[in-house]
C-alpha cells in the first residue's frame, strides 16, 4: 500500500497560521494560492479568504464568490508560495470583490508558471 503524506493539523499545539514546529511551508495565510486536491473541484485554484475553527474559506470570484465562500479542510489543498498580497493590503480598508480575486488569481497563476 502507498504511503501518503499527510500533516494532523489536530495534533498541532497551536492553531495554523501560528509561529509553531511546523516549517514555515505548511502554513496557511489569508491571500494566499491553494490548488484543491480532493473533492469535485480536485485542480481549481482559489484564493483563502479566512481560517477558522471549521477550516479554509476559499474563494475563486466565479463559482464561490465572495458572499458565499467555499469551506474546504487544510489537508484538501496544495499550497503555494504565491499570495495575492495587494489584496490583503486593501482588505483591511474594505472587503474584497469578485473581480479582484479573479484578477488576483490570473495574475498569479501566470507568475507561477514563469
């Protein structure tokens, strides 16, 4: 049987995105590029727009706008090291729209293939 890697976020002393043992490559961020890797939408790109108790709150501006964002597990998406930081930026004066995170995503998608 093939070994899968997977991270037990609940064994975790502290919650994610927080200075802990992990490496610095696991942790999540609001902004930042997630690929989902299981599920229906296994291959989409969305955007994270919070962290909670539950999980992720990912965006896309299309499928899952802004208003209705998708609740996905930490263990579900692959991470990047892209993060849409001029959003964050500005999401602290106003909430974000949809055209932004689209525009977000495009523009780092074709940075990470460069």
């Amino acid at each position: 049987m093939k070994e899968r890697n997977i991270i037990d976020y609940a064994a975790a002393e502290q919650p994610l995105g927080c200075d802990s043992n992990l490496s610095s490559r696991f942790e999540l961020m609001p902004g930042q590029l997630v690929r989902s890797i299981a599920g229906r939408d296994k291959g989409a790109l969305y955007l994270i727009m919070a962290i909670n108790a539950e999980g992720l709150l990912l965006v896309d501006g299309r499928k899952n706008p802004v208003t209705k964002p998708k609740r996905k597990n930490p263990r579900h998406v692959q991470r990047t090291h892209q993060v849409a930081a001029d959003l964050v930026l500005h999401g602290a004066a106003r909430p974000w729209r949809d055209e932004e995170v689209r525009a977000a995503i495009i523009d780092l998608t074709t940075k990470e293939g460069k």
